[in-house]
C-alpha cells in the first residue's frame, strides 16, 4: 500500500517535471520567435542592440520553471519585497514568469514618462484581456487602444468633468448625509465605541457613483448593498483567475464554480442595470431638451450617441466596478492618517467650518460646489494619503520596442508596469515617505517636482477619468465626517498592512472611535 501511495506521488512529481519542461520549452520558443520578428522588422544588428540593453535590465535572479514567482508569492508582504526591488535596482527591474510576458517595472519619474505620455503603448496587457469576462471585454477600460477606445473615451469624458459633477453636487451630500446618519448610528447609539467604517465608506460612494454616473438613486431601485455586493462578486471571480491559473483553461473555467458565481452576478446585474436605464429613458422622453439629462450623466451620453442597450450596461457594471474597488480605500486611508495626526485633522475641519458657517456657500447644510475648491488643506492631506496608499498601479504590454533612455530599449512583448507605490515611497523624491506630510503639495513644492513623480491616478492618454469624480467624493465626505465628528483611531501604521487585492488597501478593515461634535 505504501509503496502504491509512493510510486503515484512519483508518478506525479514526474509528470509535473514534464509539464514544467515543456512551458519553457514553449517560452523559450515563443521568446526566440519574437526576437525573429522584431529582427525582420528592425534589422537583425537593431534588434541585438536592444535585446542586449534588455539583458542588462537588472532583476532579482529568476529560476528555472518558476521565474522570479517567489518574488511576488505569498501576496502576503508583495507591496514590501517590490519597494526593496525598486529602492535596490534604481530607475527599472526586471521579473520574469514562465506563463506570460516578462513584468518591467518602471520606478523613476523619466522611465514612467516615457511609458505614460506615449500614445503608441496604450494597451493595457494580454492577460489582463484574456481574464476578462466576454461580455466585458470590449469596455473602454479593457481596449488595447484603438479607434473603438478612442472614441468610447471621448463620449465618456463629459460626465466625469467639473461643469458635470458641480450638476451632481446636491446627490454627494446627499448620500454623505446618508452615511454620517448610520455613523452616528454606529458610534453614538451602538454598544461599542471601537467600529470599522469600511462597509459604510463603500455604500456611499457606491452611491455617489451611481447616482451620478446613472442618474437615479440605486436604493429607488433596489438594495444598493446588494447590487455592491453583486459587483465584488463578479470583480472576485475574475481575480481567482490570476491566482488559480487552471481556470484560465477555458472548459475548465467553464465548469468552476467561480464561473457559475461569476454569470449570476452578471445577470442581476444586468437586471437592474436595464431598469434604470428604463427609468432614464422615460425621464428623457418628458424632457427631450433638457441638457442636464443629455450630457451629464454617463447613461445619457451613451444613450444620446445611439449605443445599444447591452454596451451601455458593460460600460457602466466595468465603471462602477472600478469605482467600487477604489476610491472606498482611498477614503479609509485618508480617514485614518487624519485620525492619526490631529493637528492636521484640525487644519482641515478650520476650513470646512469656515466654509459650512458661511451662508454665501453653505445652504441647507450643501456647500457650493465651488466652496471644494477652497478646502486646500483637506486636498493637501488627501494627495499625502494617496501618495502613501496609492490603490491603483499602470500596466501595458508593449507590441513595439519603448525607449526609456538613450541606453535602453525595451523589446515588444514586454509588460510594463508602474506601481507608484515604489516610486511615491522613494526617499529620493520623497523624503522621508514613511512620514505623513501634506506640505509636500503645496504649489511651491510640486513645482520643484518632476511631473511624473506623483502618479495615483496615472498621467497622459490613459490616465485616470474617474479621478475629479473620485476626488469630490473624497472631499464631500471628509467634510461631512470632520463637520459632526472628531475622529480618532486605535490602530498603528504598523499595525495597518496594506495588499494588492487587485487594488491596494488595508488588509483588515481599520478601526476608529468618533466622537459628536457640539456645534454651536
Ligand atoms: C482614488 C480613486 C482612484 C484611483 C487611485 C484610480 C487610479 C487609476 C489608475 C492608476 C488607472 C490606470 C491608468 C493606466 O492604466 O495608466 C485608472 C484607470 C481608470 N479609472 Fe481610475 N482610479 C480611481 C477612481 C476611479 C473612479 C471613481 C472611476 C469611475 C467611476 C475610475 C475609472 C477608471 C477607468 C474607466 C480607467 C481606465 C481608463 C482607460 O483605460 O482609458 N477610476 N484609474
């Protein structure tokens, strides 16, 4: 019995070894296939050149069959091992990995430049593509560039300008409002005075989100918590892949589990997606002039351009999707660094009082749209914790060689990669960064600083463009939040790990104690 148990496990091992032989026997392949056509493409002594420069290109060394895997695994502590990298190997290095292209990370301001203000690398990466769900796959978000990007990218740009979101204005607080209501519910009325804030961050910015990317208040249509609930479902699933590579087979994903979660939250989704779009259409058959429905939401736009129904639910699920994993960490980091320095937290609330107090901006507990503008200090911290938590990194595959400087060129088929974590936290251009220090973006400091040092919301054609939505929902909140509460919190930096779950963020929601302001 025993020697069966062993000669099966050897049987194993055996039949992983030629598993593992034949992947780099096919990378090795598929490697030299490349160098070919780029040497028809360029030249063969051009083509030396740079795949010579490209050896140079440090790295941690890479093993056979597994890469540089262990540099990147367990995900836990993955955020520290790749800032050591960056700090060590300066402006790149290198990983590679035995499934898919080698991974460059770019961490100097000029390198991350070069790779962001290019309008020839625009797309994003082949795996990324291939994890996508099919029936989001052509989403602006997801296009490798393009005419079909280009143009979805133009319709979409004017719901997420100021003239748009100043429409909105009333619909933030309103789901602020909303939020400090259960605040208070949880901190003042409940039994205990330590809470996470987490889950109420989310539901409210989900609901800023929506309502004004879709025009209707979610909850007038269903559960908003469930329809955010649906939404990290589907945004869950598609992760798994990157971890469990075999669902990447398709019959086998197909067959998953993860799959069958996966088109259930695809079609509530695209339940209620449809009857607010029914609900929109109405509204804009009683009102077919009226500009603030035309143009201002991203169900209007799309609507206005003549784009079928099934497009515009993939747009909107893949927006919100994407503000749904993001600016909710943002607010909870932003939360926590005010809660831990109170003098800064007092800077910020002297601004916000100054301005809720003055009845030339503030009507019926509403500041004006334009009175934002003036809470310099809370976007100072904002920027600060955005800088030391970053959420979201860049990613592209190259499909022709990038020059980064005048020694080095990076081969096509490369993926590149800037995670601003590395470049926000480098003492070089950050001094001190474990250090929360909002001056460091007052205007006479940044304009000391390279344009490219600073990039949470990435930079050039495929920037952010969801970043002035999601930096009004982050001022309207710390607002609304420091106007009845002080804020405090039990938790370290220390103790706060942040990790790429696919975005950054606390790997334990944070605790806080809020307090009642008695205002006068
Ligand atoms: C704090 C919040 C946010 C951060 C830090 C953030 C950061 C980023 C970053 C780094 C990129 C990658 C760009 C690249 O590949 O170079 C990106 C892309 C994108 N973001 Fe955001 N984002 C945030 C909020 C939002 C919100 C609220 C929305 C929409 C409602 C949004 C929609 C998008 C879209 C659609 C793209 C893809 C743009 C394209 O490919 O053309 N983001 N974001």
């Amino acid at each position: 019995m025993q020697s069966n148990t062993r000669s099966s496990t050897e049987y194993l091992r055996d039949v992983l070894l030629v598993f593992l032989f034949f992947l780099t026997s096919l990378k090795l392949l598929q490697k030299y296939i490349k160098q070919w056509h780029l040497s028809r493409k360029l030249g063969k002594d051009e083509t030396q050149d740079i795949y010579k420069a490209y050896r140079s290109v440090p790295g941690p060394p890479s093993f056979p069959f597994i890469g540089n895997a262990i540099n990147v695994l367990p995900k836990h502590g993955m955020l520290e091992r790749l800032l050591n990298l960056g700090i060590k190997h300066g402006h790149c290095f290198k990983l590679t990995n035995p499934l898919t292209e080698d991974l460059v990370f770019l961490n100097s301001p000029e390198a991350v430049q070069a790779i962001l203000s290019s309008h020839e690398h625009l797309r994003k990466s082949y795996l990324l593509e291939k994890l996508c769900p099919s029936k989001i796959d052509t989403t602006m978000a997801i296009l490798p560039g393009g005419e079909k990007w280009k143009s979805m990218r133009k319709i979409l740009a004017r719901p997420f300008m100021y003239k748009a979101l100043q429409i909105h204005n009333p619909c933030f607080y309103k789901q602020s409002e909303r939020m400090t209501s259960q605040l208070e519910e949880r901190f003042i009325n409940g039994n205990s005075a330590v809470n996470t804030v987490d889950d109420l961050l989310k539901q409210c910015i989900f609901g800023m989100a929506s309502e004004s990317l879709m025009g209707v208040d979610l909850e007038d249509v269903e559960d908003g918590a469930k329809f955010c609930k649906n939404l990290e479902l589907l945004m869950q699933q598609w992760i798994t892949r990157v971890y469990r590579p075999w669902l990447l087979i398709p019959w086998i994903w197909k067959i998953s589990s993860s799959y069958r979660i996966m088109e259930d939250s695809l079609n509530s989704l695209t339940n209620v997606i449809f009857k607010v779009l029914d609900i929109y259409k109405k509204k804009l058959n009683e009102e077919p002039d009226n500009d603030d429905l035309n143009n201002n939401t991203m169900a209007g736009v799309m609507l206005k351009n003549g784009i079928e129904p099934m497009t515009i639910f993939r747009e909107v699920a893949v927006m919100l999707g994407i503000a749904n994993e993001t600016t909710p960490s943002a607010a909870e980091y932003t939360l926590f660094m005010l809660a831990l320095h109170p003098n800064h937290q007092e800077l910020c609330r002297q601004e916000i009082d100054a301005a809720f107090d003055d009845p030339s901006k503030c009507h019926n507990g509403v500041l004006e749209f334009e009175a934002l503008k003036e809470l310099k200090h809370l976007e100072r911290c904002i920027q600060e914790s955005l800088r030391m938590n970053p959420v979201s990194l860049s990613l592209r595959t190259l499909e022709t060689p990038l020059r980064i400087n005048e020694e080095l060129v990076l081969p096509s088929n490369v993926s590149v990669i800037v995670l601003p974590y590395i470049l926000h936290n480098n003492p070089k251009y950050f001094p001190n960064p474990e250090q929360f220090e909002p001056e460091r973006f007052l205007p006479e400091n940044v304009r000391e600083r390279h344009h490219y040092a600073y990039v949470p919301f990435s930079a050039g054609p495929r920037n952010c463009i969801g970043m002035k939505l999601s930096m009004v929902e982050l001022k309207v909140i710390m607002a609304t939040i420091l106007r009845k509460f002080e804020v405090r919190t039990p938790d370290t930096r220390e103790s706060v790990q942040l990790e790429m779950d696919p975005t950054m963020k606390p790997l334990k929601p944070i605790r806080f104690t809020m307090t009642k302001r008695i205002l006068t």
